[in-house]
C-alpha cells in the first residue's frame, strides 16, 4: 500500500504545533501574570479590569481555536470553565478559599472523567497517548487484529488510564495546596490579583512538571506495549 502522506505537510504541522506551544506559553502564561501583579493597582487598570484583561487573552486563544477546527474538546472546555470560575471569584468577591477548590475541581473531573470513558466507546486514554497526531493508530490496529492482541491492548490502555488518573490526582492535590500556599488575600483586590498571577507561574514547574513526569511514563509504557504486540519498531508505530 503507498504512502500518500506529504513529508513537506508533516514538517509544517509539527512547525505549527511548536509554535502553537509558544503561543500558549506566552499569552496564557506570561502575559497573564504580568498584567496581574503590575497593571492590578487603582493607579493602573484596576483589580477587576486587570483581572478580565489577564483572564480574556486565554480565553480568546482558546475562541480561537474553536473557531478554527469547529471542535468543542472536553479538556479546552474545562479549561474555558476554569477561566469563567476564577473571574466570577475574583469579580465577585467570593471567599478567595474557593480558588483552592476550583483548582482542584478541574484536575479532579478531568481524571474521573478518563477512568469512566474507558466503559464507553471513546476512552479518553486514547486522546492522550494514543491519537492519529503522532502515531499510525491504523497501522497498528491493523496489526493487532491480525495478532489477535486487541483484548490485550486493551488491557495496557487500562492500565494506562489508572496512570493518567493518578497524574490528575496528583495535579489536583497539588493545585489545591499551592492555592491554599499562595492566595491569602481577599478577592477583588490588587493583591488578590498579584496571587493569582504568581500561582500561575508556579503552577508550571510546581503542578506541570511532575504530571508530565507520570504521563510520559504512560506513554513509554504503551508504546513498550504496543511494539511488543504488534513487532512493530518505534519508526513504524510513529508518523514520520
């Protein structure tokens, strides 16, 4: 069978994926905490101001990409929710204890949500490690069927899904503690906003890291799994 995928096309998509990456780094990171802990002042925009200025440029990135693919995923959506939550806390003036909680909300459902998919006909598990973006998924399927190995990859994306479960426990635990750590003023003020703003930074090298940690564990396990029941190589099970 030939090969009718475009190594130029490739090269572009993972280009525009890096630069997506960058993009969401800066305007969903960087410029966010830098409007919240300088522009956050009664001498600057404002704590509401500020706060609606910080939280609009993900919440336009994410707009935008909806726009783009015309595709409503369940983990963008959550996050469009967050963003919703932590403006509603803010512009309210809501007890600032229920930022830990939302912070721990999101993870917490994201991860219930991936152990109860794997009992319905799209397990979340295979959006995360296991998706047509960087792997032949029809490659393999294809030789999986013909081993006769699909009841066990079935099982290694089972087992795979408890390990993603725990990379979002993990996460929610740790979001609820740096919350609790570092936001301790009450909402609606500049030093609320400032919090915030420091919580997302060290959200990354506190909460991220680790979580990334467990689920490229995942993924090494799966694709160990996967070459050794299909006899596939590496080069073979992923797009070129």
């Amino acid at each position: 069978m030939t090969d009718t995928s475009n190594p130029v096309d490739e090269n572009v998509k993972a280009k525009q994926s890096s630069k997506g990456i960058f993009v969401d780094l800066i305007f969903c990171v960087l410029v966010p905490t830098l409007i919240l802990k300088k522009l956050s002042g009664d001498d600057m925009l404002g704590p509401n101001l500020a706060l609606i200025a910080a939280l609009s440029l993900p919440l336009g990135i994410g707009l935008w990409d909806f726009i783009k693919t015309k595709k409503v995923g369940f983990v963008p959506a959550l996050g469009f929710i967050s963003i919703l939550l932590t403006g509603g806390i803010g512009i309210l003036k809501l007890p600032k204890e229920y930022i830990a909680y939302k912070e721990a909300l999101i993870p917490s459902i994201i991860g219930i949500a991936t152990v109860l998919s794997t009992y319905t006909r799209f397990p979340l598990v295979k959006t995360f490690l296991f998706n047509d973006a960087f792997m032949d998924t029809q490659r393999v399927e294809g030789e999986l069927e013909k081993r006769d190995k699909t009841v066990e990859f079935n099982q290694v994306m089972k087992n795979a899904t408890w390990m993603l479960a725990a990379s979002f426990l993990l996460s929610a635990i740790l979001n609820f503690l740096l919350a609790k750590w570092i936001v301790v003023s009450e909402s609606g003020t500049d030093a609320f906003n400032s919090e915030l703003g420091t919580m997302n930074l060290y959200s990354y090298p506190v909460i991220v890291l680790p979580c990334m940690v467990i689920t490229m564990f995942a993924m090494f396990y799966v694709f160990k799994h996967i070459k050794k029941l299909t006899g596939l190589e590496l080069e073979e099970l992923m797009r070129q």
